[in-house]
C-alpha cells in the first residue's frame, strides 16, 4: 500500500497538542491531542490531499523520509487505488485510453476510476486492471 510520510511534533508553546505536517504537500498542517488522534488526523488528511489532488492532476509520488517524529501514513483504500493505478499506469508507460481498451472497457469507465469516482470498484475488476499493467494484488487483513 502507498504510504506518505508526515511529522507529528509534540509541541508546548500553548499548551500541549500534536502539530501533523504533511512533508509531500507542502505547509499542510492540521492538530491532535494525543498520538493516536494525531494518526487518525493525519490519514484524513492525507484523504482529502489525495482526493485535491487526483482532481488536480497532481500526484505526487511520496518522498522517502526517516527520523524523529516521521510517520509513515496510508490512506483510506478509495483515495490508494485511484493513485495506484495511475502511478502504475505511468510507470508502464500506458495511456488510459490503452488500459481502458485492454481491459474491454469505454475510456469514459475507467478514466472515473482513475479519477475516484467509482466507489464501487469490484475486487474482479481490479485485478484486471492490474494485470493489464503487470501486476498483482496482494490484500491482506489485519
């Protein structure tokens, strides 16, 4: 799963709270009062970056990023997939319209997943799609 790394700081200045920083989307920033809210607040964030920009054209792929205070966050699984068949499409060197045709699909279809407005997206299809640019998937619970 895609994961894009954030800071969550302890800070004191006024009181104590978590500031959450998104390192990949600039000074985006929101706040917790504990570390696991600061978690949860950080990956709804990272929803409503991903979703900005799937609609914007502008995803950016995660900068790699350790050290102190550097959380490593995934997104809800309707933001990943619309950034994960696009990166992987990409990286194939793929247009759309080439994945759509192979898949058996109108262009219109499977542009709107790319674009994450099928909610609905069938385990059945995915998988096709990700055959189509060579890959698997692996899901897991946990």
């Amino acid at each position: 799963m895609i994961k894009y790394p954030f800071r969550i700081e302890k800070m004191t200045d006024d009181g104590d709270y978590y500031l959450i920083t998104s390192l990949n989307y600039g000074e985006v920033a929101t706040q917790a009062d504990t570390v696991e809210e600061a978690l949860e607040n950080a990956s709804d964030l990272l929803n409503g970056l991903l979703d900005y920009a799937v609609e914007q054209d502008k995803i950016e792929q995660p900068i790699e990023a350790k050290g102190k205070n550097i959380y490593m966050i995934e997104p809800s699984i309707e933001y990943a997939i619309p950034v994960m068949l696009k990166q992987a499409r990409q990286a194939k060197g793929m247009s759309a319209p080439q994945v759509a045709k192979a898949l058996g699909v109108p262009y219109q279809n499977y542009w709107r997943i790319e674009k994450g407005e099928r909610k609905n997206l069938t385990i059945g299809t995915l998988k096709r799609a990700a055959a189509v640019l060579g890959l698997t998937i692996d899901l897991n619970f946990i």
